[in-house]
C-alpha cells in the first residue's frame, strides 16, 4: 500500500473518466491532463487508463508500504526520495519505507503519480476517479490515508524515460467552430482567434476563464440548457470565454463559440493563472 503523509494543495485518484453517463447528469471527470496520466502508466507497464494520484502543485509526500515501482509524469518536476533528489518521467523504484516527495512543478499545474499494479479504490459506475463536482469517487487525499496497490503480472515495460512535454509560452492550442459560432459577431469570431488572452485567477478541474477584451454576441436571446463536453468554450455575459476542463458540468445555458479538441485540452489543464494563451481555429 500507500501511505499518505502530506498532500499539498490537492490530491486526487484520477483515471481516464466515467464516460457514457452525462444523461444522468454525471461528468466524465477524469485526470485534467489525460497524456500526463498515461505517460506515467506506461512508464512503470499499466494500462493507460489504470487509476493514479493527481497532484496539485506538488507537496505530496507518501511512504511506500511494500517494494514497488513508481513514476511521476505530468508537468516537468523532481522528487525527493528519503531527501535524494531525482527526476520526473522515469520509473523509480521504491523499497519498503521508502518516502516519496513530489516538489512543485516549475511550470504547470499538475503531476500524475502511477504505481505499478495501480491504485485499487472501489470503483464508482466504472471509474475509480474523483468527482469533486457530483461528490463521486473517492475522497480527496487526506494525511492517514492508506491507498491499496494492486499487483501487475504485464512485463516490465523497456522504458527508461519518456520526455516531458516541453513549457510552451504563451501555449497555442486548436479550436474548432462550435455550435453558436453563428450567435457572435465577425469582429468576436476573429478577436478570439487572434489575441493573447491571459488565464484569470479561476482555475480549476471545471474550467479556465480566459481574460482579455470581451467577445461581443450578434445574437442576445435566452439560450436553453446545452450538452456540454471537455474543451468547450463558452461565454457568459460578460464576455470572457471559459474552456471547460475534465470536471465540466454537463450542460450550460450559456452559448459555446467553439470547442479545443480533446489532446490540447491536456495542456490547458497545465495552465495556471496569469499564463498566455492563444486559440487558433482550425478545421481539425
């Protein structure tokens, strides 16, 4: 097992999400920044969607409870092992009593901590991850906690280290027209596809709001409720959009101008306030 000693800001048990179930008005939720989550699978031989910790802002400090082989992906950072250094996106093994620090990343929000065998919490309709919007799932990681660790029978994978993503300043992701494109004016359409936005002090697992200069609607009437899905960027009155992150709700009564596909919706998830960002439209 695991035994969780500090958390830092927040920990989470995250693995790819519970899809299939927004009719019941459940979130996918899910890792924030998915290609984190699998880097860090892969690294120690589990299946890409195998549950993990997801850390907030480093500070996550765990004592291993039995031998076994770990590996921190996400944002570029260093671990502590019993007060010795060593680096992110590698697998490292850990003895028993071995204590693990994961420091606060220099840039970026989030690190994944995978364990080889996974994190084995009860499932919740098919999906160990935490749900901090519907209260799904586990718990957010409190000091005491003791997480089981199941056993791995795959080959250990040949993989030494799988680079980290590099920092991307200011980060420049796709965007594909939504389905109220046509509810902005022209003048909108081409303001958020052309200037820097600065990521605004609300960020979490539900969304980013971008700040910079309003996004004018050619269209003002009431819009119903809308699904909504990862990636969606929509505006609310006051014009400053907010693309959705993994926690996202389901629908939303404001209209959604465009959508950032899901594999750049790992790197918003990166972003943290005060961050450039520039979306691009883009066909595909």
């Amino acid at each position: 097992m695991i035994i969780v000693e500090r958390t830092g800001p927040l920990a989470l048990i995250e693995d790819l999400g519970r899809a299939g179930y927004e009719d019941l008005g459940v979130s996918p939720s899910g890792a924030a920044d998915r290609s984190g989550l699998r880097t860090a699978n892969r690294l120690v031989g589990n299946p890409e969607d195998v549950a993990a910790i997801e850390i907030l802002l480093g500070g996550l400090l765990v004592a291993a409870g039995r031998p076994m082989w770990i590996a921190v992906a996400g944002a570029p950072t260093t671990l502590s092992i019993n007060d010795r250094p060593d680096a992110s996106h590698q697998p490292v093994y850990l003895r028993a009593g071995d204590r693990l620090e994961v420091q606060a990343p220099r840039n970026g929000l989030r690190n994944y901590l995978a364990v080889r065998g996974g994190i084995e919490v009860p499932a919740v309709l098919g999906s160990r991850s935490a749900d901090l919007l519907a209260g799904l799932g586990p718990a957010a990681l409190r000091p005491g906690d003791q997480l089981p660790v199941g056993r791995s029978t795959l080959p250990q994978p040949g993989i030494d280290v799988l680079p980290a993503r590099p920092a991307e300043r200011p980060l420049r992701v796709r965007l594909l027209p939504g389905p109220r494109t046509d509810w902005f004016t022209d003048a909108a359409l081409d303001s958020l596809g052309t200037q820097l936005w600065r990521v605004g002090s609300d960020v979490d697992r539900t969304g980013v709001r971008l700040d910079g200069e309003p996004l004018r609607r050619r269209i003002t009437d009431e819009l119903p409720s809308e699904g909504l899905v990862r990636g969606a960027v929509q505006v609310p009155p006051s014009g400053l959009p907010i693309v959705f992150g993994s926690n996202h709700p389901v629908t939303g009564g404001y209209p959604v101008i465009g959508v950032v596909p899901d594999a750049d919706c790992d790197r918003v998830a990166q972003l943290r306030p005060g961050d450039g960002l520039r979306l691009r439209w883009s066909e595909r």
